[in-house]
C-alpha cells in the first residue's frame, strides 16, 4: 500500500487551499490539524500557517489516534452513554411507573446506540470489551432492580432482559459493516484498504498489533461464515440474523 509524503500531502492542501479561494471560501487553520499514524510528525502549511501536529483527533464523533486503537474512543463511549442512562434513570429507568418492557426498549434506544457508534470499526481487544461489558451490565441490574449482592449470574440477567451481550452486539454489528464493504466497487479506497498491508513494515517485538481485519476473520472462523456471501445482501442479512444467539 502506497502512502503520502509530506511534500505529496503539501501538495494536496495547496490545492485545496487554492479551490477554496476561488469559490470564495477559507480553510480554517485553527480547526484543522495534521495527524500522522505509523510515521513521523509532518510540517504542513496553508498560507504560510504551519498546522499543528496532534496524537488524537475527533472526526464525525468519533476519536481517532496516532496508535490506531480504539482505548480512548471505547472511554468516550462509556462517559457519554453514562451521562444518557443517569439522565433517564430517575425518570424512566428505576421509575415505578415503567414496565421492564418499556425501560429495556428506551434503553436499546437511548442508551446503547450512544454506547456503540462506530463500534463497526474498533478494532476492539478484550480489555475494552470488558469494559464495556461492566457498564452495560451495571445498567442492567439497574434496570431489573437487582444488585451485585444478590450474586445473580450476568448470563442470568441477560436472559431476563433478552438481551445479547455486548460482545455479541458488536460483532454482528461488525459484520454488516463488512458486507456493506464487500458490495462496494473494487474502485472504492475502503475496497482497497480492506486487503491492503503495509510493506517494509518491521513486526514489534511485542507482537503486532490487533487490526480489524484480524477481529474480522475470527469472526468469520467462529461462525463459519464465508466473506463472499455478503454479495446478496438479503442473504446476508438473514445468515447474521441466524447466526445471532
């Protein structure tokens, strides 16, 4: 796979920059950053404005980092749903006034898509998923008035609020989004990124890191799931629905 160079992507912004002017239109520097994943800071300018380097950087809601993991996104993700289940929980959530239907289904509605927005794309580890299982758990019991006390089993709660859990969610969340992949033009860059890999990349001695596609195929693995499927999307779509415990 083919990257930028710093001159390439100087390059690119000149002619931005040099679009915008003609239409009447400014780029602004003080909200537009430069952040470089996998290779050394750039020195970018627009009108002689030298942009700033950052490690993290918030795009449509989502916050995308230097390391390319999702640690900080999954944090995020927990604050912002807890500040939604505390501000209904009063009202709604511990209410006498709500069945357990009720609370459960504004809560799949209010809470969780905040909790999960772009989880399609996390290349997630097992101490994120943790995580987001404590809290999801947490508004669970809360929503079946039970505590940890009573020494009620998560699978036990799960089953009482028909719920799947969290990882579950997540991949099959993960896996429509890799069937929307599938069915695009091979043209498309996210076609491309899909089965691209970086060359002349030395392996850290740690390991290399958790991608992706690597959380893809052991999905696929584990549900003995064929990626060309995804090409009739009604087909798909029931497989995933099957394949949901």
């Amino acid at each position: 796979m083919d990257t930028w160079s710093s001159s390439e992507l100087q390059q690119m912004v000149n002619a931005f920059h040099d679009t915008f002017m003609k239409w009447g239109m400014r780029i602004n520097t003080d909200k537009t950053k430069i952040l470089s994943i996998g290779a050394e800071e750039a020195n970018i300018s627009i009108a002689g404005r030298v942009l700033e380097n950052v490690s993290e950087f918030c795009y449509l809601g989502s916050i995308v980092t230097k390391s390319g993991d999702c640690h900080l996104e999954v944090v995020e993700r927990i604050q912002k749903a807890s500040r939604t289940f505390c501000s209904w929980k009063c009202r709604v959530f511990t209410s006498r006034g709500f069945s357990k239907n009720t609370k459960l289904r504004v809560f799949r509605s209010l809470v969780m898509p905040v909790l999960l927005y772009g989880c399609e794309t996390w290349a997630i580890t097992q101490v994120d998923i943790r995580r987001l299982n404590t809290f999801h758990m947490r508004c669970i019991r809360s929503i079946l008035g039970v505590s940890r006390l009573n020494k009620i089993r998560n699978s036990f709660n799960l089953k009482s609020a028909k719920e799947e859990p969290i990882e579950c969610q997540i991949q099959h969340q993960r896996l429509q989004w890799l069937g929307y992949l599938q069915r695009m033009n091979v043209s498309r860059p996210q076609k491309l990124l899909l089965r691209s890999k970086l060359h002349n990349v030395k392996c850290p001695q740690h390991g290399p890191k958790n991608r992706w596609i690597d959380t893809i195929q052991r999905d696929l693995v584990s549900l003995n799931i064929d990626p060309s499927q995804a090409n009739d999307r009604s087909s798909w779509r029931k497989l995933l629905q099957c394949r949901s415990p």
